[in-house]
C-alpha cells in the first residue's frame, strides 16, 4: 500500500484456502484503507469486508465471526451515510446479539458502543450516552482475557472497545471520563500491539484532544486548552514511527503529519504560524468531515498570523458550506462557527454588534458547559446503575449456569422443560422435541490428553451446537459430556434435521479444536399428557441407538407413523411447518 496504492483482488487464493488469521488481518486492513479513501471507493471495501464475514460464518468458528461482524458494523458506523442506514443498524445488533449469545463481554460492550455512535448522528445524545453506560459498566467488571482469542489479539480487541467507547464520550462531551478511557485502552496497547494499532491509538487520543482544546476555549479557559493542544502535538510526533509500519495508505517519502488530517492540524493548533499553511491546505482537500474542520480551525489561524485574514474567513465559509448537507459532531461545528464570529466582526461599524454577540455567546457556552457536567453526572449515575444491575443479574444467572460452557443448567433445564411441556400440553397443544446428545470419543480425549483439554472440547462443542440452532431453542448441559436441547414448536423431522446439521458442524470443526469428537443424538416428541421424565428416557434410547449405529449420528423415535421422516427426503427439502421455519447452519 505505499505510495498510497489501493490493491486490487487480483490473482489471490479464494476465501476458503485463507487462514483464520488472514481473514481478520484483511478486514483490519480494509477499515484502515476505507478510513483514508475517497468516499465513492468505500461501499467497495464494505462489499469485500462482507465478503469475508460471508465466509467466516461460512466456518462458524463463534470468535472468528465475531471479529468479522465488528469488522463490517465499523466500517459502515465509520461512514456518516452508511451509518444511519437499515443496513448498518442490521449489522450492529447481530454483532450485539452474537457477542452476548457466546458470552464475548468485550466484543459485546463494542457493540453498544457502535450502538450510540449511530445514535449520535442521529441526534438522539441521550440513548447514545445510556449505550455508553452500559458498554462502560461491563468493562468496569474483571475481565479475564479469553484465551482462545490470544493474548495479543484479546488485547487489541480490549483496546479498540474501549477506544470506541472513549470517542463517544468525547462526542458527548465527556472528555474527563473519556479521557480515562482511552489512558486504559494504552494499557493493553502496550500488551502487545502493533505498529499500527498503535498509529490508531495515538491519532484517536490526538483527536480527542484537540476536541476538547476547542471546546475549553468556548468557555474561555485558553490555558486548559493550550495545555490539550501540547498534549495532542506531543502525541502527533510520537505517532511517526509507527504509522511508517501501519496498514494505513500512506506515501513512503512524506511524514504522517503531511498525511494525516489530525496530525497536521495538532502541529500547527499547538504553535500556529506561516509555516504551517502550505502543510494544511493541501491536507483540506483530502480531509474527512469529522476531520475537516480542525483543519480548517488550525488553517485560519494560520493565516490570521499571517495577517492574511480575509483568506482565512474564505477558508472557514467554504468548509461551513461543505458541511452544510453532512452529518458532523454538533459540538465541533459550533467551534467552526466561533471561529468565524471571532474573525469576521472587526470592522469599525460592527464593533458594537460583536460585542454584544460575543457576550451573548459567553453566556450561552457557560450553560453548556453546565448541562455537559450535567451529563457527565447522569453517565456517571447510569454506569453505575448498570453495574448494580449486571452484578445482581450475574449472581442469579450463576445459579442458573454451567461455569465451564456458560450454558444453562440441570435446574434451568427444569424448570424450562417443565414451562414448555405445560405448553405442549395445553388448550394449544404446541409441539416440543427433546433431543439428549452425547458426545463421541470425548473419554479418550481425556485420557490422551488431559482434562485441561477435554473442557475446551466441551466449550467449543456447546459453542457450535448452540450457535447452530434457533435463538428460541435451548441448549442445557446435562451432566458430563451430555447435553440436553429443547426445541419449542419443532415437529420431529424438523428437530431432527436441525440436529443433524448441528452434528455436521461439530465434524467439521478443525481437528485442533475437536480432537475427532463427534455427536450422538436421539431426538423424540413429547407425547400427549407424557411425563418429562419419560420423554428423556426415550431421548436417551434414541442416543443409544445413535451410538450403536457407530456415532456421529442422528436417531428420531417417532410418537406416530405420521411423524416418521421419510428417508428418501434429504435435509435440504424438507419442508417444516411454516410457523417453525429452520435457520441456516452458521
């Protein structure tokens, strides 16, 4: 990508001879190449990054889908027009519910952090900042690394969260907590991060701070604000290094500063002068418009010291008039348009206009500063309301929890099993399947290995099997290497073939996951007035046979010949109930 090529997908291997690993690496590279391109190139990105999602769904691996679902929800939140579209809120709240379903708390606390930043362009600051809250309040918890991830990605994964997170604290005007945020996303960058998850880190916390510079100087604390604009240019000169190893797009010969909106105007809104200007308006042409207007701040400063004020009041109506039909941050465009004010009332006829003006804007920052204290106290009280919550949450959720898959247990399995066969034996007689799985060759994973390695199998199988199935179905952990699936309105071939699909993927799992486990299930309706008890021992029988038969495998025991599924029809036609309609394996 030097010299700021923009590669073609020529002559590479197709998606499925690519490792896991390169499938991440190019969606990283993609949201750094979209974040540097024209707008009319990135819904090109967006198609191959969804291409890469298609694919890992495609394996199913639950962390692997989860990075390239974030991948395709930042790539569009990112983009101002694709952000509030249908699409990207789709994308979004599968990210969420995928990253909750699997129990993935940091990818989970991203996702509601991409939540406000969508509602943020649309104006609706208050949703935004309880997205914020609640994304906050689940990192407040201990969260351990997850291994399976990684300990360098785990904390890449852990940086980026809480650099979202942080970026829309200061779009709200939280720049105290914000601030926070982002010196603790530093901690795990210092994990082990790369050259350019680094160059990311440093230009998102320059940012932050120029933001917050300009908005200290509408209240009139220019010192504060010097202050923030000498941390942002120290951070604009630390960045070089890395950003010449970084996946950005990038010219080879030029410094970031010459490259990089943020950069460039950091430098020059710390000591603004001549020098600079050359440098910054080259670099407003090319700017983005979350970015365009520190240029712009930074350019006209410029050129005020270069007496040369009328150009610098050209600059600043010009990028008004660009932003005019752009969604921007509201905050940043009010310190454009200060900016303006400041520069265009000097005239001998307007000094009596200005000044009144300029009183009348004092006072009206003041109490908006007021209402942003305001709302850093209401953040404040709903972060912690939602970390009451979610302790009190997780404390009865333990007692209804398997603590090595995080599936439901035998008393949650109870007391489900029991709710539903009430429903299967009611006024509407709703169908309910009950399958009892068992897993193949788990003992000798044991005795091969170690038991160490005989839970990760079991996480890994209950993971795929969950993920396989329908939201509404559950999946219970039974007891050592079985588990127990209800499946609410299936009728049995139904069920059955659902199940077989869930077998399928857990044979498919890469060897190095599975160890050559496999499933066996026996599958049974319940019957009118049936006790549970028997419906399980009929399942388990069912299960037996499966076993028999040599495993991997799924048995169906019919309530009625009606039931029976005809051999000849395969999964791929068989045609359920339309009100229990199979979802796709993932």
């Amino acid at each position: 990508m030097d010299g700021g090529s923009e590669r073609e997908d020529v002559d590479l291997p197709a998606l499925d001879e690519r490792s896991d690993a390169w499938l991440a690496g190019r969606a990283r590279e993609l949201l750094a190449i979209a974040q540097a391109s024209e707008r009319h190139n990135r819904t090109r990105y967006t198609d191959e990054v969804d291409r890469l999602l298609a694919e890992a769904r495609h394996r199913g691996e639950p962390r692997m889908v989860a990075q390239l679902l974030r991948a395709a929800a930042v790539i569009r939140v990112n983009d101002a027009e694709q952000a509030v579209s249908p699409e990207s809120e789709s994308i979004v709240d599968e990210f969420l519910e995928h990253s909750q379903r699997h129990g993935l708390l940091v990818l989970q606390a991203d996702a509601h952090a991409l939540r406000a930043k969508r509602l943020l362009l649309s104006g609706a600051e208050d949703a935004a900042l309880t997205e914020a809250a609640v994304g906050l309040a689940m990192l407040d918890e201990k969260v351990a690394p997850d291994t399976l991830f990684g300990g360098r990605v785990w904390d890449v994964l852990m940086a980026s969260t809480l650099m979202d997170l942080g970026l829309v604290l200061m779009e709200l005007g939280v720049y105290e907590v914000g601030d926070q945020v982002m010196r603790r996303a530093h901690r795990h960058i210092r994990g082990g991060a790369g050259p350019h998850d680094i160059s990311v880190h440093l230009i998102t916390r320059c940012r932050m701070q120029l933001g917050w510079g300009l908005r200290l100087e509408r209240i009139g604390e220019d010192d504060q604000a010097a202050e923030r604009f000498a941390r942002a240019a120290a951070m604009a000169g630390d960045v070089e290094a890395p950003f010449r190893e970084s996946l950005f797009p990038r010219h080879p010969d030029l410094p970031a500063a010459e490259q990089l909106a943020v950069i460039g105007a950091a430098h020059a809104l710390a000591a603004p002068g001549p020098g600079h200007v050359d440098r910054l308006s080259a670099l407003l042409g090319t700017a983005a418009p979350r970015e365009v207007i520190f240029v712009a701040v930074a350019l006209a400063r410029c050129l005020e010291r270069d007496q040369r004020v009328e150009d610098a009041v050209e600059v600043l109506t010009g990028v008004q008039k660009q932003l005019d039909n752009t969604a921007s941050e509201p905050a940043l465009l009010l310190c454009l348009i200060r900016e303006y004010a400041r520069l265009s009332g000097g005239d001998e006829d307007g000094d009596r206009t200005t000044s009144a003006l300029q009183f009348y804007v004092a006072e009206l920052e003041s109490q908006l500063w007021d209402m942003r204290e305001s709302r850093a106290a209401t953040l404040a009280t709903r972060r912690e309301h939602e970390r009451l919550a979610r302790r009190h949450g997780t404390v009865s959720r333990q007692a209804l929890q398997d603590p090595l898959t995080g599936l439901p247990n035998r008393r949650a399995l109870d007391e489900r099993l029991e709710e539903l066969s009430a429903d299967a034996n009611g006024a509407g007689s709703k169908p309910l399947a009950i399958a009892l799985v068992d897993l193949d060759g788990f003992k000798g994973v044991n005795d091969r290995l170690s038991h160490a390695e005989g839970d990760d199998v079991l996480r890994v199988v209950a993971s795929t099997v969950r993920d396989t199935l329908r939201g509404s179905d559950m999946v219970a952990r039974y007891g050592g290497d079985e588990f127990i699936v209800l499946l609410p309105g299936a009728p049995l071939h139904a069920a059955a073939a659902a199940l077989r699909r869930a077998a399928v993927a857990v044979s498919e799992l890469p060897n190095d996951l599975s160890h050559g486990v496999t499933l066996s299930v026996g599958v049974v309706a319940l019957r009118p007035e049936e006790g549970t008890a028997r419906a399980l021992a009929r399942a388990d029988a069912a299960m037996y046979q499966a076993k028999r038969k040599g495993g991997n495998d799924v048995v169906a025991i019919a309530t009625t010949e009606s039931d029976v599924p005809d051999p000849a029809v395969t999964d791929e036609t068989v045609n359920p109930d339309p009100a229990w309609v199979l979802p796709d394996a993932t």
